[in-house]
C-alpha cells in the first residue's frame, strides 16, 4: 500500500526523495558560497560607489531592498562598508525588513535548479545505453 499523507516512512528505510534534497542543498550552500569568496576576491579593490551600484542594481532586480544574503557577495559588501544597514543608507535604499533564510531566497532558488540540473545532466552520463 502506499503512504498516504501524514504518513511517516518506517525507520531504517532509505528515502530517495530526502536524500537527493540534502545532496541538492549541500552543493547549492557549496555553490553560493564558492561564488561569494569568487565575487570578494575579483572585487577586493573595487571603489564603494561601484559596490553600492551593484546594491542598487540588485535591489531593482529583486523589487525590494535586498538583505545581505540575497545577493553574491552581500555578506562581504556588509562587512567591508560597515554592515548591512549602513550600505543601504549609503546606497540609498530603505532598510530591508525582517530577515530572509537563504533556503528562501531568490538566489538560493536558482542555484538550486542549476544544481538540480547539472546533477541530471551528470547522471544522464552515467546510465548504460541500451
């Protein structure tokens, strides 16, 4: 019979569906944070007024004043200008609201589907032919 809802797999059983969310979620966290330490690295001397463009120009993009970790490099940009709050009164944005978790975030979302992808990709790969 199957699993109806509220129903809870029996212990010691492997679920494949939470196991490929965990594995989806690992490499997405690896690859946001991969990209974060790329953007801090390629922009170590960029002056403030470029930096906060790039705020601007997010926060355009997103529709709201973004929060540190919806964008590559919030987190670096935050602490090289003297916080979160402190970049969007520099770049003129009002303050953002209550805080977002990653896994909720746009920028989370998207990489999560380009893992997705790429993992299908590569297991595509690996079937035999036949």
């Amino acid at each position: 019979m199957g699993m109806g809802p509220g129903k809870k797999r029996s212990a010691g059983r492997f679920d494949g569906i939470a196991w490929y969310k965990r594995l989806m979620d690992r490499h997405t966290r690896e690859a946001i944070r991969a990209k974060n330490e790329v953007f801090a690295r390629d922009n170590a001397d960029a002056p403030e007024p470029q930096l906060l463009e790039y705020v601007r120009i997010c926060a355009r993009e997103l529709g709201h004043t973004p929060h540190r970790n919806e964008l590559v490099g919030g987190d670096w940009i935050a602490e090289r200008l003297g916080g979160w709050q402190e970049v969007c009164r520099r770049a003129e944005l009002p303050q953002p609201g209550a805080g977002v978790p990653l896994e909720k975030t746009r920028l989370y979302r998207i990489e999560y589907m380009e893992q997705a992808a790429r993992h299908t990709r590569r297991a595509g790969k690996r079937r035999p032919k036949g």
